[in-house]
C-alpha cells in the first residue's frame, strides 16, 4: 500500500507524541508518584507504536512495544519507578526521535535498537512479568480506548464479558459529580476507576477515558460497569474518594446494555473496513489493531479543531490580502468622488469586512512561543548533566504568541543563551554551597508580550558578570581601546561579551564558550529587528533580555506628512507627540533643541535630513514626535500628523540596500508607497 | 545574451530621446503606466524612489538620468518597464514603450567604441534592422550597484 501520502502526517504526529513524552517524562522526574503522567507517557508510546507498525517501522514498533510494556509495569506498581528507569526511557525517546528524524529526512528509519530494548526488557523482568501483564488486563478493561498493552487477552476477555452478563452480573449506569472546586479532577477520575476496577468491570464511560484523564469534562461523568456488588456498596465506596460530590447509581437493563455493544462493536469496526490492507498484521494482534484505530480516532476528535497550513500559502493569502486593501482604498476614493449613498454602504461594508479579514489573517500567522521552548527543558537536563550541575528550568509564559517567521529564527540564539547560562552562568553545586547559595541554580526562561514587542528574557541565578574580568578581555583583545573602556556603563560592559571574537570562559568547554556563539545570537536577533540587553549582578546572576517585534510584517505606525511626502514612525519608538511654537525653540551648540517635560530634547528637522523638496512655507508651530533609542530622546519635527495606523512593512527590495534612516516602506489605503523613518539611525 | 542559441532574439524597445533602445524579452516582466512615486531621500538622483507594482516595493530608474540624458516631464507616452535581472526587480522610466521585436542575434554587432559617450558602458551591443539603430542595454551594468560611487563623482 501506498504509504507516502500519511507520510508526512504521520511525522508529524510522531514528533508531537515524542515531544509530549519528553514533556511528560521530565515531569514524572519531578513527580515521580504521579502516575497519571505515566499515564499520559504511556498514551503517546502507544499511539506511536499503532502508527510506526501501520507504516511499516519494526523498528521503531519494536521499541516503543518495549518501552510501552515498562510504562504499563510502572503504572500498575509492578516497578519501582527511579532515576535509572527513567534515563533507560529517556535513552528510548532519544532512538525514537532519531528514526523518527530519519524517516523525515527521507531514511527508512532503521536503526539498532536492541541496546535499548535490552534495557528496558531487564527493567521489566526486574519483577515478574507475568504479573505485570495480567494485571495489566484489567487495566485494559478499566480504561479501554487507552490501554491496549497485553490485549491478546482482550477478545477473550471481551466474550467473558458478555458470558458474566448472562452469567446474571448486574449492569450498572454510574454518575460520578465532582466537586466544582476540584483541582485534581484527572486524579480523582483515576481513584474512581480503580474503585471500580475492584468491584467490577467497566464497559463504557461517557466522555471516554482519555478525556477524562485530560480533564476534559466538566464536573460530571457516565461509567457503565458489571458488578455483583450492591447498588448502595458501589455508591458508598465511590462516596469514599474525595472532593466526589454526588454519585447515583442506576441499574439498567441487559436490553439497553446490548444497544451499548452493538455501538461499541460498530466503532471498532469501522476503521477496519477503511483499512483493509492491516488485515494480515491483524492476524498477529488483532484486537491491538482494533485499539489503535480506537486511539487514533479519538485523539482526532480533539485535534480537529485545527488544520497545518504551510506557511508559503499563508503568505500567498497574505499578499493577496494586501492586494485586496489597497482596492478597497481605491473604492473607498472612487465611492467618495461619485457620492453615491448606495455605493458608499456597499464600501463602507466592505471595509469593515475586510479589516476583520485582516485581523484574523494577520493572527493566522501567530503561533505560541511554546514551539521553541518546549524543547528547552530536555536540553537543559541533559546539559546540567554533562557539566556536573543542578539546575531547574522554569519556563513563564509560554502561550506568548509571536510571528511565525520570527519563530522560526528564535530558536537557535535561545540555545546558545541557555547553553550560556547553564555553563558560564550557574556555578557548580559546590561553588553555590560555598557562596551560600541553594545548591540547585534557577533558569527562567521568560516571554511577555509588552506593547508591539515581545521580550524573551533568560535569567539566570549564578555567578554574574565580572565586569573587570570583561574589561580586562576585551582590552587584551583589542575590542575596545582603555579611554572608551573606562567611561563605559556596565551595561555597556556587558555587551562586550556579544561582540564577536569574546570569550571569558577560561576554559573553552564544549557546551558553549568558542567566542562564536554570542555574536550570532546578536545579529540573529538584530536581523530580526530585535535588540538585546543585558543586565547582571556579580554573584547574584545576569539577565539576558530579548526584545523582539511582534510580527515581522505588520507594525503600527504614525503616518505624519512632511510637504507632500509621507512618512511612517513606528508607533515603537514614539514616546508622545507635540505641538511646539517656534519660540520654543532653542539653540544650543548648533542644535536646535526643546525643553520638553525638563528634559533638553534636539530636534531633527526630518524634512532637511530627507531633502523633501519645499512647497509650502513653514508653520508658526511645529509637530514634534517625540521618540527614543534607549536612554536618548529626539524630536523629529514634521509638518502634520495624519494618524495611527497598522501597516505591513515591506523591504525596499534588493536593489536599494542601506538607505538612511528607513527602514522600509509600506503601501497605504491609496495604493502609494509610504517610507518608515528608522529612528533608531537618526539618535546616535 | 549575445550568446543565445537561437537564432532569433526577441526584444522590447523602447524609446529614450531620439534614440531607440533594446531589451531582451525575457528579462522583462511587465510594463506599467506611470503611478505615483514615491521619493526614496539619500538616494542616487536617478533612483526616482519606489512604487507599488502588485503589492511588491519596487525602485524606480530613470533611465534618461542614468544615462546622463536630461530629464523631462512624464508625459502620456511615458512608460516603466518592469525587469528582473539576478533576483533584483526594478523599472524603468523610459519615453516610449512601442514595439517587440525578433532579430537574428548574428545582426547584433560590439557597441562603436566612442570616447566621451556615457551610456556606452552600459551597452551590450548595437542591432540595425533597416534604417533602425537599436542600442541593447546591459541589465545587469545598469542595475550594478557597484558603480553608483562613480556615476555619482561623475555626475
């Protein structure tokens, strides 16, 4: 069977399965009781497994088989969960994403893997696995759509199933409520169908298990089980669990229970009728097979709710959008001129229409900053690892939404300031005991949005800059000069260690520290129209912070008018404007400046520093906006404003390269090129 | 572009002053009417600055001042042809835009080496169909960036 068109679905689904295990393992590492995580763990293996065997990768079937047998012995207590487990899985997840990298790139997505399969077998046979799996199919009963492990028994037990019925067990519907304030709720649900795995055997619950588990359920949920036990037993001991609000039982008859089987025995059968081509595989593990399909259909209810659009064709409709609004201008004028009552509405509507379009394409493009720094946490265990380190991650903010081009790009100076900060930042244990700090260091890595920028701030808890040692550095290899060295700020200090040939690492390690990293991070960062700064206390830690513009296309600017030429002025750097009579104005040093709020602010004559040719003569008064680069102020003075608005910044093209002080241009309602003012080359 | 395998080359030719000029067809990508400019300050005199082609940014050439001919009102005639050379899109403001053209490349001849001429540089070769003398123009001189410092001294 053709496989190449679930191809790219299929890797896809796989990286997020591995990503949500790794997510999930480092979890459990932090609560190593928690066995809903191994739940969760457990539910990526095995779709992974299902997808990986569907496609044709033994391989990485063999291994997650393996892996997903340990997680099942681990969640029925059958092993002790430990550290070394969870390196042993963790060495599992790093050879799954390996194949899965492979199959990506094109590979067949083969690759040794006994080594851990090995391992992870002695961990399963470290308790008796007979009992493991035994155990484990009344899992598989308890939770059906999730826990297919070990269902070789599954059909038998199924038929067990109905006999017991016949066999005169009562069938009960169950209605568990929860407390509204519950906090656990994934926890609670997992108590109850333990309780009910003791006294019974569930058939059906309402949401399915795997929604339960997730949370994904208000306060209510339906079980469906076989029991000998009492209609009031079964209500006291569910009663027994906390934070259960109210639970009804209702004995339903076998009729009822039978229009359940049949339903049931339809979803399960569906898939398969689809899938014809899993018919031999199935003769191996056929009600496995009947799981899967069961999972994945599931999972597919949740992940409905969104579609993966490439990017390109984002960008197509993003052009073509822009296209549309610089017609819309054009009717919005044409309507005007005509003055026609039906012909303004009409446009009127249009534009309203088209600016939510521009809204939500514009959103479109957004995506959680999430993506990037989901991979951290792995990284930064393994790292503190290597280097002999305690270190705790802590990520605030994640949902941060940013451009997806300027995702794409964040990634890579993020590793290197992490690598940074695990390496140089954060002492060893021992040096942290000796200097009275805990001996775990803290790294936050933190994202905010703040008007139309975004910060990215990576903070770290450890030995600081030295600015001595700094200054010291960057004398002996001639970045600055002694005089320029002295007068410098520390933050000023600071930055030198971005400049490129820098290292104060004494010894160059392997984590990070050839000099070459931070340059790039800085011009990475920089190309994207971000700034980057630093701040630090010696001994008490540093705090790289990235300021990055929202999105890469869509600025909001103030449209001012300078003769008969327009400007644009990112919203960004403005700090307000004013309107200052010309006897405001002072001279002091050949600069025409103003007093503005008490502070001496120079005025740029925009129209002399662009060369607008004059046409009309000069106002008694001056429009003045106010803007900043960091600490300094300029006033740059225009003829008029016209007013806020959003605009999509377009390069200039590759012919113009370098034109002072603009940094682009941008198409107004009219369909005429408007040039944005780049402030920050203008204050030096 | 002399080198070209076919026989037959297909130029736009378009006018500047008394002169007619010649492009090859495939390195043109449309030719538009005059809109609005917009002045790009700082820039060499003849970047006449940028206009809205389709929603892409594209800069503008006055060939005339490129080519040290003096430069005169747009006029209804008035044309920019859009190229595409090497990843660079510009256009360029020519008087007249009339006529597409196939000649044999073998009646393409070496630019007459005339001391003093400035466009001379920027000329790939001369073309004489009947009593017409088409000027093919080097794209990629024109639009070198290289050489504004040196045009700019001259000028």
């Amino acid at each position: 069977m053709d496989m190449n068109q679930y191809l790219e679905v299929f890797i896809e689904e796989s990286k997020e399965h591995l990503q949500a295990c790794n997510e999930q393992l480092l979890e459990l590492e932090k609560n190593p009781e928690n066995i809903a995580i191994v739940n969760e763990i457990f539910r990526s293996a095995h779709t992974l497994k299902g997808m990986s065997a569907t496609m044709g990768y033994e391989d990485l079937a063999k291994l997650t088989h393996q892996m997903e047998n340990v997680l099942d012995a681990i969640r029925n207590h059958k092993i002790k969960f430990n550290p070394e487990i969870l390196d042993v899985v963790f060495l599992a997840v790093d050879d799954l994403e390996a194949m899965v990298q492979s199959i990506a790139e094109g590979g067949d997505g083969k690759r040794d893997v006994s080594d851990a399969v090995g391992k992870l077998l002695l961990i399963e046979k470290g308790e008796s696995p007979v009992l493991a799996e035994a155990k484990s199919e009344v899992a598989a009963a308890v939770a059906e759509p999730l826990h297919a492990a070990k269902s070789q028994y599954d059909e038998f037990e199924y038929t067990v199933l109905q006999q017991s019925k016949e066999q005169g067990f009562e069938t009960f519907e169950i209605t568990v409520a929860l407390r509204e304030d519950c906090l656990l709720k994934a926890a609670r649900v997992f108590m109850i169908f333990e309780i009910l795995e003791k006294i019974g055997e569930v058939i059906k619950s309402n949401p399915a298990v795997d929604q339960l588990e997730e949370e994904q359920f208000d306060h209510e949920f339906t079980v469906t089980i076989v029991s000998k036990e009492m209609k009031d037993d079964i209500q006291k001991k569910l009663m027994k669990v906390s934070e259960v609000d109210k639970v009804d039982v209702n004995p339903i008859s076998l009729e009822e229970l039978r229009q359940f089987e049949v339903e049931e025995a339809e979803i399960t059968q569906t898939p398969e009728i689809e899938t014809p081509a899993k018919e031999v595989e199935k003769n191996v593990d056929a009600p496995n097979k009947k799981e899967d399909k069961k999972t994945t259909s599931s999972a597919k209810q949740t992940s409905n709710k969104t579609i993966r659009v490439n990017i390109e064709r984002l960008d197509i409709l993003m052009n073509l959008f822009e296209e549309l609004v610089i017609d819309r201008g054009r009717l919005e004028q044409i309507s005007r001129d005509l003055n026609n009552q039906e012909l303004h509405e009409t446009v009127e509507r249009m534009s309203r229409v088209t600016g939510d379009l521009q809204n939500i394409i514009l959103n479109m493009r957004m995506v959680p900053v999430e993506t990037v720094f989901n991979r951290f946490p792995r990284m930064v265990r393994q790292l503190a690892r290597d280097l002999n380190k305690k270190i705790n991650l802590e990520i605030i903010g994640a949902e941060t939404e940013l451009d997806r081009t300027v995702i794409d790009e964040i990634g890579d100076p993020l590793v290197h300031l992490i690598r940074n900060a695990l390496d140089h930042g954060v002492e060893t244990p021992e040096v942290r005991k000796a200097n009275g700090k805990p001996e775990e260091g803290t790294v936050v890595l933190k994202a905010y949005h703040s008007g139309n920028h975004v910060f990215i701030e990576i903070e770290d808890d450890g030995a600081g800059i030295s600015r001595d040692k700094v200054l010291a550095k960057a004398l002996s290899k001639g970045i600055v000069t002694e005089q320029a060295a002295a007068s410098m700020t520390d933050n000023q200090v600071y930055e030198l260690i971005l400049a490129s040939g820098f290292s104060t690492a004494e010894k160059i390690s392997d984590v990070s520290g050839r000099g070459v990293g931070l340059d790039v991070v800085k011009s990475t960062i920089e190309s994207l129209g971000g700034t980057i700064s630093i701040e630090s206390r010696l001994g008490q830690g540093s705090i790289f912070s990235i300021q990055l513009p929202l999105t890469l296309s869509i600025i909001s600017v103030m449209l001012t008018e300078i003769q008969n030429e327009k400007f644009a002025i990112p919203l960004s750097s403005i700090i307000e404007t004013a309107i200052v009579n010309k006897a405001e104005i002072l001279n002091a040093h050949n600069q025409r400046v103003i007093d503005f709020r008490g502070k001496v602010v120079p005025l740029l004559f925009l129209k002399d520093i662009f060369e607008v040719p004059v046409v009309t003569e000069d106002d008694e008064f001056y429009s003045v906006v106010i803007v900043r680069k960091g600490d300094k102020m300029a006033g740059l003075v225009v003829d008029s404003f016209i007013g806020q608005q959003e605009v999509v910044l377009k390069s200039l093209g590759n012919y113009l390269t370098n034109v002072f002080a603009i940094s682009g241009a941008t198409i107004l309602g009219n369909g005429q090129v408007a040039l944005i003012v780049d402030c920050n080359a203008l204050i030096k | 572009m002399a080198d070209t395998l076919a026989a037959d080359i297909k130029l736009i030719v378009f006018q500047l002053k008394d002169k007619e000029y010649a492009i090859p067809v495939n390195h043109v990508q449309g030719i538009e009417k005059v809109e609005h400019i917009t002045r790009v300050p700082r820039t060499e005199k003849f970047i006449k600055g940028v206009i809205n082609l389709r929603g892409v940014i594209t800069p503008i050439i006055d060939l005339r001042s490129r080519f040290g001919i003096e430069e005169e009102n747009f006029t209804d005639s008035t044309r920019v042809i859009i190229v595409s050379v090497n990843d660079l899109e510009v256009g360029f403001i020519v008087d007249l835009a009339n006529d597409v053209i196939d000649i044999p490349v073998a009646s393409i001849e070496p630019p007459p080496e005339v001391v003093g001429v400035k466009e001379v540089e920027y000329i790939n070769g001369v073309a004489k169909i009947g009593k017409r003398l088409l000027i093919l123009i080097d794209l990629e001189m024109i639009l070198d960036t290289e050489s504004f410092s040196s045009s700019r001294s001259e000028g």
